[in-house]
C-alpha cells in the first residue's frame, strides 16, 4: 500500500515540478496515439459506411476481418509491422524501424478495426430507408456521407473513443517497433514497463498514474463532445 501511495505522490511531483523527461515522453505518447486515431478515423469511418451500404460478393467476409481485428493482439500487430520494416523486409528501405513512425504505423493498424467495425454497427444501425431517402432528394455523394454521418454520431463518436482507448494503453507493438529509445522513441507505456522490470516500482506506478490521467482527459473530453451531440 505504501508503494502505491508514494506512486502516486511521485506522479504529482513530476507533474507540479514539470520534469522535463516526463514531459516529453507525455507529448509523444499523445501525439503518436492522437495521430494514429485521427488516421485511422479519416481511413476507417469512410470504409465503414462503405461496407455498410455497398452490398457486394465478399462484404460479410471483409466485415468479419474488421470485427475478428478488434480483438487483435498488439503484439501480433508489431511483429507483422516488424516484418514488413526489418533492414530485409519489404520496406527495410525506408530505414523507419524503431522509431516514432513505426510506432504510428502498428497504432494505426490496431485502432482502424475498431473504427471501421463501430462504423458498420452505427450505420447500419440507421433506421431502413434513410440512405434511399437522400438519395432520392439527389443529395451528392459528398452530402449523402455527412448526412449519415450525422444520423450515426453517437456511434461513431464511440468508434473515436475506442480507437484511442486501444493504443493510448497498448505495450508491446510500441516496445516492438519503437525499441523504446530514451528521448526518441519512449513513451508512457514502455517507460512503465522498463522500471517494473528494473524494479522501481514507485516511478512506474507514477508512470502509470500519469498514463490514466492522459487517457482519462482526453476521453472525458471526447465523452463531452459525444454526450453534447446526442442531446442537440
């Protein structure tokens, strides 16, 4: 229990001292895992609302991808990243491995499912009939996809949610391709894990407050923006 509490003071003087190393290891894990959701909403709400609408031969095998990929192991998610970036893999030649940018890679290819599958959910949730209704008023393809958009912004506020609560929290992909390189590639996660296995149990719990303090922010924020909607 003393460990614990003196986690948690420890957290509160890195925050109200502004230790610069917490700082920055702070940032990063917010702007790698702010991107890789942004990304993966601007790639998985249109391929959602794609497979929800468009019938075609394969639809129900692509959309069990997506849901079986909601369940994906992080792990499995950074060796298969690992594979294509190694020095002799597809793309050894972009020389990103372990770095920032493979870490935004394997995050992206963990939170996209959870957005496409969330996406399919809301809209085809969508009372029957909507999407035959503007079409039929000759809206543009452009004004037909904000319009269910709209009709389905509970859901896919939801799918926002999801995808940022998956790798804000996730360790191994991000230990895997990033290596966890003091200054350059660490973040919250990996620091935690690396002090547990050092044995500074105090630092990493102080780690792990500051990582729920981050995720419960953000997602409050998200919460307030999904709750506001559902009452306009």
């Amino acid at each position: 229990m003393d460990i614990l509490i003196n986690g948690i003071k420890e957290a509160l003087r890195m925050i109200i001292q502004g230790d610069p190393e917490i700082f920055q290891v702070t940032l990063l894990t917010l702007r790698i895992s702010g991107l890789a959701t942004l990304l993966s909403v601007v790639f998985g709400i249109p391929m959602g609302m794609f497979l929800a609408i468009k019938p075609f031969f394969g639809r129900r095998f692509l959309i069990s991808i997506f849901n079986t990929g909601m369940g994906m192991p992080p792990t499995v998610a950074g060796l298969w990243v690992s594979v294509f970036l190694w020095r002799y893999g597809p793309f050894g030649f972009l020389n990103i491995m372990y770095s920032p940018t493979a870490m935004l890679i394997a995050q992206f290819i963990i939170a996209s499912p959870l957005v496409i599958a969330f996406t399919v959910a809301g809209i085809q949730n969508i009372k029957p009939g909507v999407h035959e209704q503007i079409k039929a008023l000759g809206a543009t393809r452009m004004q037909t996809f904000w319009l269910l958009v709209k009709e389905a912004k509970l859901a896919l506020a939801a799918a926002v949610i999801a995808g940022f609560g998956a790798v804000i929290s996730e360790v191994g992909a991000s230990m895997m391709v990033g290596g966890n390189i003091k200054g350059y590639s660490r973040v919250l996660t990996t620091a935690t894990v690396m002090e547990v296995s050092k044995g500074n149990l105090e630092v990493a719990i102080a780690l792990g407050t500051i990582l729920l303090l981050l995720a419960y922010g953000v997602t409050l924020l998200l919460t307030i923006v999904q709750q506001r909607e559902a009452h306009s």
